[in-house]
C-alpha cells in the first residue's frame, strides 16, 4: 500500500512513499518522459509528479495499486488511438498496470505528441497544422 506523504514537494519525495517495486517503475517512467522531453522540468502539480515545457504543463504521472496513470494522453488522436486503444481508461487517461512490463515506448509517444502540441501553442499554429513524432 502506499506510504508516500499527503503533500509531496518534489518527485523524489512522491516517489520515495511507493514500495521498491514501484519506485523502480516511477523512476522509469520518469527518466522515459526526461529523455522525450530533454528540456521540460520537473515540479509536482495537484499532488503527483508534473512535466512542463515552456511554462506549460507537459504530462503529469501518478502511481496507484495497480498501475501508473499517465495524463493528458491523446487517446484520440489519429494517429496514436490504436497504439493507446489497450491503455485507454478515459478522457485523456491511459492507465498501465504494474504487474505488466511497462511500455515505455508508449510513454516516449504521449510525451513527444504533447511537446508538438506545447509548441505549437507557443508559435500561436492551428491544433492538428503540423507533423507529430
């Protein structure tokens, strides 16, 4: 069962109140959005471990019993919907249970579609104008 504090301050701290077995999934995680998204930071944001890019917000993650929640997914666009069909749990949501291998391919996907999206804000371009990784 989870351990981790009411209110975290940082990753490490949000982590730290998992089991092993689970911390070792979390830095996972982790490490596969950092290496996605080299220049995104790290913070925690409505009480799990948030990404963000250019001062908005990346994809957050979050460690449950049975599985990492990952958000905002883009189970809908086109071009990811079948990749993230098995994860899907809701609007936004993918779900991956802990007593699989996690795949963290799919993570590295989410995390370079959402930095797309993050840029193009930033350039002020139409959602769906340009190419996505």
């Amino acid at each position: 069962m989870q351990t981790r504090p009411a209110h975290p301050k940082t990753i490490d701290a949000y982590i730290a109140g998992f089991p092993p077995d689970v911390q070792r999934i979390l830095e996972q995680v982790r490490a596969t959005i950092r290496k996605a998204a080299p220049d995104a930071t790290e913070s925690i944001s409505y009480r799990i471990p948030t990404f963000k890019l250019h001062g908005r917000y990346l994809v957050y993650f979050a460690g449950h019993t049975h599985h990492v929640g990952v958000y905002p997914a883009p189970v809908d666009a086109p071009e990811l919907k079948k990749l993230l069909a098995p994860y899907a749990s809701g609007r936004g949501t993918i779900r991956l249970p802990l007593d699989k291998p996690i795949p963290l391919d799919v993570i590295t996907r989410i995390v370079k579609f959402r930095a797309t999206e993050n840029l193009e804000k930033l350039a002020g371009k139409p959602k769906g104008k340009s190419a996505r990784s």
